[in-house]
C-alpha cells in the first residue's frame, strides 16, 4: 500500500481496496460480544437525621476559613506555617501532579500519534540496483480504534484518580490545621494550669515558712511543721512536672510549623494562658448535606469510580484492537546515472489484534481489577460510617460540655472560697494544718477541672470542624483545579 511519485516515473495507488478491508474488519468485530459492564458505583448512604443533639439547632453556615473567627492571629499564622511545612501536604501535593500527567498519558491515547523520522544510507540495494545514496524524511501517524471503550475507561479512571488526589491535598491541609490547633490549644491549657500550680506552690511555701516560725515558737507541733514542709515540696514537683509538659507542647508546635523556636516563643508570649475561642459553628440537619464537604469522603468516591473504570478496561482488553497506520514523506535515491526523488506515502496497514488464548491472564486481569472495585468501595462504606461516628462523638461531647460548665463553674467558685476561708481560720488558729490543706486541694482540683473542661469543649469544636471537612467544597476544589490549569497553559515556556 504504498505509491512513489517522482520526475521520472510515477504509479498510483487506488485506496479503496483498504477501505473496504477496513470496514470489512470493523464490521466483524462490531459483531462480537460487547465487554462487561463494569459494577456499580458506591451504594453506602448516611443515615437520614443526626442521633445527638445538635448545636444551634443545626443551622448551616460556611465552615471555611473558620480558623480566623478565633480572633486569635497566632493560630492562624501557625496553621498557615504548618500547611506549608508539612510533608503529608506536600506528598499529597506531588500525587496531584502524578495524577494529572496519567490523565494526560490515557487522554493522549484516544487520539492519533504522529512522529516524525529521516533516514540516509549508501549502498546497493539488490543486483540490479546501482550503487547510489537514499536520503528520506517524513511523518508517521497512527490511530487506534477504542472500539470497545478501553481507552476511553482508561482515561475515565486517570481522571477519577486526578479529582481524588485534589481532594486529599484538601483533607491533608484539613488535618493539619486540627493538629496545630488541638496543640495550640493543649498549650494554652498547659500555661493556664502552669499558672495555677505556680499560685498553688506559692501558697504552699509560705504555709511552710509560717508554719515553721510557729513551730519553733512552740505554738504548732513539729509534725505540722513537717507536713507542711513536704505539702510544699509536693507543690514545687507538680510544678516542675507542669511546666516540662508546657515545654513538650512547644516543641510540639516547632516540628509541626517548622518555625524556629525562639521566633515561635515570642509569637506565644502574648496571649498566654488563654485558651482561644472558637465561633459557634453550625450544621446541617441531614447528614448527607454536612459529609458531602468531607475531601477524604470525595476521595473515596473517586477511587470507587477508578475501580469501576478499571474493570472495564480490563474487560475491553479481551476483545480485539484495531490500529491504523499511515505515513507521508520526501525521498531521494541519487547514483552515477542521476537522481530520483519524490514524494512516498501510504495508508495502512489495518492491523486486528484478536486474543486467542493467554492462559487465563486478561480474565484474571478481569477477576482482579474487581476485587480492587470491591475493596474500593468497602473502604469508601467504612469511611462513610466513620465520618458520621466523627460528628456524632463531636456533638455528645460539645452537649457535654456545655451541662457540665455551669456546675464547674459553681464548684469552682464554691471550692476557691472554701479554701479562703479555711486559710483564714488556720491563720486565727481555728483551723488545722490538715483541714488547710484538704481545703487547698479540692479548690485546686476544682480550678484544673475547670480548665480541662474549657480545653475539651475547644477540641470538641475542633473535631467537628475536623469531622464536617474543614469547610472544604467540591465546588473549591474543581475552581483550585481550574485556576492551576489556566495557570499551566499561561505559563511562559522556557
């Protein structure tokens, strides 16, 4: 299937015998059984009402950029520094990038290639050839036919994987943030507790110096003396151990945001001690509305729609491939006696590949790729169970919280004024060492109590934050996705 048109002799082809070959072809092969129809997207669905109470009475409202309602400009520059820094962010990162060369690979496979060569050789081609110089150069096209949809399901998969890879880079930046703000919060409520046992520690050393003036006084008994000595030993070991898990808790924040210690110091100096107030977030009344922001969710989906994809590729890849091929250059064959040239092309061959027998291999490809859509989608039930047991622990514990902080705020108050009293009595000589001392211990739990519970009432909020996907929407993502791409295209090339 091929013709030379040159200066000195010409023949031409007539292409209709390929084309009828083609169709002859293509119509057998229209003829054969069509692939199998790859399974059912995910079937999991959330259940259709929250079990807790809700917050608000479940209001929905914007989740994003909900870090800045903390009024707090610390956690926001921690949480940005984090995101930067963090190497889950960046892997997931790269993975987007991985993800979207492999669609641009499956996408180029439904079009036709082009290549391009050039040869030069000298000598004799047979017998009766002169010895003469072959110069060509030309262009090669190919194209297979996806009569049977592989490439297209390849293609499906490659962008199936690119959304779910975009949306873990979103579910990454989300854990993130929750991480630095569950250790921001944890270190305000170090230093609040530091601040305490430091008030606590003082207290008890100067119950023990005065305790010791009386005794050697003669007016309390020397076992007094010596309780009150190890009370304030005891008060100094508690805080020690509180001010080394303050310390932890920095350093904590230096790995996670990759700042340099003394800077983070200085950016914690202001604010010490007070724990940040989150808004009061809302939800939605039906689950479904709250979980379809979670990127890890989305995620999930996607490789369920991957699975799918892949077996019908795999399906597709048992049943013939058909190619056409085709080429167009400029040749010239130069001897003693002159010079031919002219222009060479054809069209063809049309090539069928038609498996016959490969020991099982394509269907247990088939087999294979099935289970990896099984297992896809199992994986994807679980994390749907999961997301809503995240929200439905976030809500009891947020309920929790808000009826159990009047009544530590009354035994807070009631224990502090409890123990004022019995300082007072014990000063006037009404009071024993141990009634002090009991009293200072209860008021002392009570204060820590109370700040644990304003600790776990902010990480309850962050939680659900964690637990609704951090504000993040499939509608962001695609505008993220569409703003790199015109950045790719706009981009100057070097």
């Amino acid at each position: 299937m091929k013709s030379v048109e040159s200066s000195s002799s010409s023949s031409r082809w007539r292409p209709g015998a390929a084309v009828t070959a083609a169709a002859f072809v293509l119509a057998a092969c229209a003829s054969l059984p069509k692939p199998e129809a790859a399974p059912a997207a995910a079937s999991a669905t959330a259940p259709v009402a929250w079990q807790a109470p809700l917050p608000h009475d479940g209001q929905l409202t914007e989740l994003a950029r909900w870090w800045q309602q903390f009024n707090d400009p610390v956690l926001s520059l921690l949480i940005e520094s984090a995101q930067g820094v963090n190497p889950t962010v960046a892997a997931a990162r790269s993975r987007i990038e991985q993800s979207r060369a492999a669609g641009v690979a499956a996408q180029a496979t439904l079009g036709p290639s082009l290549n391009a060569n050039a040869s030069a050789s000298r000598g004799r081609p047979d017998l009766s050839a002169p010895l003469g110089t072959s110069l060509s150069a030309g262009l090669q096209a190919g194209w297979e036919f996806d009569l049977f949809g592989a490439n297209r399901a390849g293609r499906d998969a490659a962008q199936a994987r690119l959304d779910g890879a975009s949306a873990s880079w979103h579910d990454a930046r989300v854990s993130v943030a929750a991480e630095v703000a569950s250790q921001y919060t944890a270190l305000r409520a170090c230093e609040a507790q530091l601040a305490q046992t430091q008030l606590d520690a003082t207290s008890r050393a100067e119950t023990s110096r005065l305790t010791g003036l009386a005794a050697r006084s003669g007016f309390q008994a020397p076992a007094n003396a010596a309780l009150a000595r190890a009370s304030a030993a005891q008060g100094n070991s508690l805080l020690t151990q509180q001010r080394a898990q303050c310390e932890l808790t920095v350093k904590a924040l230096v790995a996670l945001t990759g700042l340099d210690e003394p800077g983070l110091r200085a950016k914690l100096a202001d604010g010490a001690a007070k724990l940040p107030q989150p808004a009061q977030i809302a939800i939605a009344r039906v689950p479904a509305d709250a979980l379809a922001q979670r990127p890890d969710l989305y995620s999930a989906a996607r490789d369920v729609l991957a699975a799918s994809a892949d077996v019908a590729q795999s399906s597709a890849q048992r049943y013939p491939r058909i190619s056409l091929n085709g080429s167009i250059g400029a040749a010239r064959f130069s001897t003693g006696a002159g010079t031919l040239d002219g222009t060479v092309w054809s069209l063809g061959p049309v090539s069928v590949s038609l498996p016959l027998f490969d020991g099982g291999a394509r269907r247990a490809n088939v087999d294979a790729a099935r289970a990896r859509h099984d297992e896809a989608n199992a994986a994807y039930a679980a994390k749907l169970r999961g997301a809503v047991r995240e929200v439905e622990e976030a809500l009891i514990t947020l309920k929790s919280t808000a009826d159990r902080n009047t009544d530590a705020q009354v035994a807070t108050e009631g224990f502090a004024a409890a123990y004022l009293a019995a300082q007072a009595r014990y000063k006037g000589g009404l009071a024993s060492l141990f009634e002090l001392e009991d009293a200072r211990r209860t008021a002392v739990q009570a204060q820590s109590a109370l700040i644990e519970l304003q600790r776990e009432r902010v990480a309850a909020w962050i939680s659900l934050y964690r637990a609704l996907g951090g504000g993040w929407s499939v509608a962001e993502m695609q505008a993220d996705a569409s703003a790199k791409a015109t950045a790719t295209m706009t981009a100057p090339k070097n």
